[in-house]
C-alpha cells in the first residue's frame, strides 16, 4: 500500500510529478560507517524494508525501533522514460531528519541540513531513461546541541512533554519533471483595497510569465510579463474581489505559464494588522481563538497518517470553538497549510527551537539557514498570521540565552517578511518582539483574573518573570499558552491537579478563557491543547481523536464573544 498519495505541494503543483511514496530498502546504521563502506552503491542491498513517508520510530513504517539511530540508510529503484529525462528532472524531500546526503545511480548529488522544510535535488545529471537508483543516508543526533529536535525526547523514553523521536524520511518524496525554460519559485503580495496580486517570479531561461486567476471558476484577470531569465516582477488587477475571511477561506485559483512550463497555484486576498491592542483581518477586529497543535500522530508520529487526518484536526479544532492554532514546535506539512488556507483557519508558523542551546553565540547556525527557508516556503500562504522562530528559552545549565542570537533571527525575519508579526521567543524570555505574550498555566480562575487584570485597568502587566523581561503597555498583548487542565483515565500527565469531575472541569475551563475573553487589552489565546500526546494528558481530545467531552459545550465556551471583537 502507498500511503500520501497527494500532491505534496497544492500551491505550486505541476502536472509533471512521480510519488516516490511506498516500500523503500532501509538499514539502520548504527556505527555511521555506511559511506565509508559504500553502501550506496547500486550493486548493495539493503538490510530490511520501510514504508516511506513514516520515520523509522512509527508504526506504519513497518520498523518501531523507537531506540536512538543516528544514521539510516534508504534505497529503491524508479523507472524514467525518455520523454521525463528530456528536460530538468528535481528529486524532492518533504522533509528529511536532520542531515541529508542524496545519492542517485551511486553518485552524490546532493545535500540538506535542517530536518523540518522541504527541499528539492537537481539531479538531471545523473539520471537517464530507464531504472535508476536512488539513495539516501540521513544523519541524526537529537542530543547535539546545535541540532533542534522540538519534542523530540533526548532521552531513551518519552517523558515530560517530550514524546518519540523522529528520524530520516518523515515526508513524501516525488520526482518532479519540468522545461528546461521553468518558473523556479513565486511570492504573492496582494493589495485588498487596490484588488491586486503582485508576483515576484525566479525564472530559467527567457520568455514571456502568464498569470491567470480566477474565483469559483470564472476568470478574474491577467497579466504578462517578458523575462530575459532573471527575477521579475508583475501585479494584475483583479476584476473582481473577494476577501479571505475566517471559517470561509475563499482562494483565487492562479495558473502560471512561462514558455512550456504550467505551474497551478492560488492565493488569498486578505489584509492584517495588529494595533491598538487589537488584531485586524480585512479591517475587522477579530479574536484569535487558538488550540495548540503539536502534530504528532499516535501511528506516524509526526506524520499524518493520511491527508484526509490532516484537514480533520482543523475540523475538530473549528468543532471545539476556535479559529486557528500555534503550529507548535514542528514545521507543519503544506497539505496541513493548504487546508487551512481553504477552511479560514488562522495559524502561526512556528521553528522546534528545543534541542538547540540558546545560550551559545553559535546556537544561530542551528536555527537561521532552515528557518529563513521556512519563511521562504510559507510566505505565500494567507492563513498564516505571525512567525515564531523560539519558544519558551529557558537556561540552559545556569547559561542565559544568548540574546544577541534571538535578535538576528527577529530581523532576519522581519527582512524576510515585513507583511507579518515575529514574535521573537514565545512566553519567556523576550528581546525584540512584535507582540508580547506570555504562558500562564495558573488552574485557579481567581488567581488568573488577578494576574491580567491591571492590562484592563490601567494597561499595565506584572511580568512572573520581571527581572527577565516586562511590558511597555503599548504592544498588543497575547496569552499564548493556558489551560493545560488534565483529564484521564490513563495516569500520565497536565497542568494543576486535575478536577474530579466533568463539572469541575468545565467551570474552570470557562473561568479560564473567561478572563481572557473578556480583556479589552488581550487580542488573543492559545489554549493548551487539541490532542494528549503520549504521556501528556491534558487534550480536548485523546491521542487517538476522541473527544474527551461534547464539542457543543466546549464550543460555547470558547467562542463566546470577546471584549475587542467588532
């Protein structure tokens, strides 16, 4: 059986691709000595089998080894005919863990470091009509400090709120088959009181860039522009406009042509702002009603176990009263963001900064290369409202975090996206920030109020962690992460004791959100969190995707309106 049959990429879709998904030669290589013994070479078999795209660690790989491995090995064969050789031919990865080497027909190609963004081979070279030979070693070390690993657990077992690890191929891996003359990348910048989308195009060889969108159909414009093949850039006019709204979506379809090469696409017209204390979508002061969202899955571990459970969590966050979610500690599939893009549903891209040691000057090369490509991939994607590189630095052995490092990636952001807020490290402790927030797992309704009552009064907040960090009053201001309440029958574990009863737990959940709701300073929540993860015990739902309680009743508690909702 393949599994993830899907186009990896729905917002730069060829007609032109093989899904390389489905049963893969695999060896773990416990010594790293599988280079040195030419194992890529086509002549060497592998020791066992993986069903790609699950890591090693899952089930549905057919492995379960869940012990450390800092090398593996894949391998397989792929038949190409003239008519897909006769052009440029790109191998793509939707993901690797951590450091790829890419080997085609027993010579390298290639190579990736950062185990969470996509990237793509060009290995027209080395291929020919015919079977070929495809390889791939992934090297892994969830305890080096320079590698972030997320959740990742870097001990043996998962405890805490660090769960299984993941290592190698974790996301499909296809063959892509396009003109020698082609469309390299795009970004989108749409203006939704002009009602124009302006794209900025890398392109291959000369010719003349065709943009063509449409709504439901019924063609809303285009616009040409001739390229001697460098960068350029063109803005069509819309003929007709209609605005990306939350719970609606509602996507342009855009079709790209450049000499032979046809590429499908989309985009969203929307326009966001956050002043005075406030989030603004088209306009409109809205309430951010996020879930935490950490996108492990109890059979794939970090990978969905098909396309049709990526777009469910978002429905069963929506069914549970919210309207987006804090991508947490993981860099999220594009099927997850298309999704989203199509639904309304507003996220916040995140970086799994944990594993990375802050408190070195150095700890930037372990998070800046694949964090501007994360950037670089999203960037067009209109659910996307804010970017945060770092989550929760604490110290490290008695070391601070090396704060000049979080401050160049703020504005390494910031110059990557100034369309969007960054906000530098999520809850504590904060340099440069767009947006202050902070996480309060306070489970006493009463205490909770106290705490952030002062921002309503007099827009002042007493920070818990005031000798480190502290609101000026003016930036608006987001409780990021709460909640966190327990309920199980498994053991494991939440935040707070947990209640006794289904009472118990609803009136402290709406005493909670309550206090946020209702504070004409606070824009947003992120409530911890949509699923238990492993021995974390605090979802609304089950690890498996069962609701823990009605979804009508928790709906009604988070979607109550809110204090700066227009």
């Amino acid at each position: 059986m393949i599994y993830r049959v899907e186009h990896p990429k729905p917002q730069f879709e060829r007609a032109g691709w093989k899904n390389l998904n489905g049963t893969w030669q695999f060896e773990i290589d416990r010594g790293n000595s599988g280079a040195a013994r030419k194992i890529y070479d086509d002549s060497v078999r592998l020791s066992s089998e993986i069903c790609v795209p699950f890591c090693p660690q899952s089930e549905l790989s057919g492995i379960r080894d869940v012990d450390f491995m800092n090398s593996v090995w894949y391998k397989r064969t792929v038949e190409l005919t003239e008519a897909e050789v006769s052009g440029k031919v790109y191998l793509h990865f939707g993901a690797v863990d951590y450091l790829a080497t890419v080997y085609v027909n027993g010579v390298r190609c290639g190579e990736h470091k950062g185990g969470y963004v996509s990237f793509k081979v060009d290995v027209t070279d080395y291929v020919h009509a015919g079977v070929n030979t495809l390889c791939v070693h992934a090297e892994d070390d969830e305890r080096n400090r320079l590698i972030p690993c997320g959740k990742q657990s870097y001990e043996y077992a998962s405890r805490g709120c660090h769960y299984t690890r993941t290592t190698g191929i974790w996301q499909t891996v296809w063959m892509e088959f396009l003109p020698v003359t082609h469309i390299e990348k795009v970004k989108y910048l749409t203006d939704t009181d002009a009602g124009t989308l302006t794209v900025i195009a890398d392109v291959c060889g000369a010719s003349t860039l065709t943009v063509a969108a449409s709504f439901a159909g019924k063609d809303c414009g285009r616009a040409s522009a001739v390229s001697d093949g460098r960068q350029l850039v063109l803005t069509l006019k819309l003929t007709e406009k209609h605005l990306w709204e939350i719970g609606k979506g509602g996507l342009y379809d855009l079709t790209l042509t450049y000499g032979e090469d046809t590429v499908k696409s989309y985009f969203g017209l929307r326009s966001i702002d956050y002043r005075d204390y406030k989030f603004f979508l088209n306009g409109k002061s809205v309430f951010q009603r996020l879930i935490l969202d950490q996108g492990f899955y109890p059979d794939g571990i970090y990978t969905a176990p098909s396309d049709a459970e990526l777009e469910a969590d978002i429905d069963r966050s929506v069914a549970m009263g919210f309207n987006g979610a804090r991508l947490h500690e993981k860099v999220f599939e594009e099927r997850f963001l298309y999704h989203a893009d199509r639904k309304g549903y507003l996220v916040w891209g995140e970086f799994p900064n944990w594993g990375l040691d802050h408190s070195y000057a150095d700890s930037i090369y372990g998070i800046l290369p694949e964090w501007l490509e994360e950037v670089e991939r999203d960037f067009n994607h209109p659910a996307i409202v804010g970017w945060c590189p770092f989550n929760e630095t604490w110290d490290q052995n008695g070391r601070k975090q090396y704060d000049d490092a979080l401050a160049v990636v703020y504005y390494a952001t910031k110059a990557a996206d100034p369309t969007r807020p960054c906000i530098d490290t999520s809850g504590n402790f904060h340099v440069v920030t767009d947006i202050y927030d902070v996480h309060d797992y306070e489970q006493d309704p009463a205490k909770f109020a106290e705490t952030h009552a002062s921002l309503a009064t007099d827009g002042t907040y007493r920070d818990r962690f005031g000798n480190r960090q502290n609101y000026d009053g003016k930036l608006p201001f987001f409780v990021s992460e709460y909640g966190g309440i327990q309920w199980t029958d498994k053991g494991g574990w939440g935040y707070g004791n947990a209640p006794k009863t289904e009472e118990e737990f609803l009136a402290r959940l709406k005493g909670l959100t309550d206090v946020l709701l209702d504070n004409p300073r606070i824009f947003a929540y992120c409530y911890t969190q949509l699923t238990d993860v492993e021995q974390e015990q605090n979802g609304l739902y089950t690890y498996d995707r069962k609701p823990k309680f009605d979804p009508a009743i928790i709906h009604a508690i988070f979607s109550k309106k809110a204090a700066v909702e227009d």
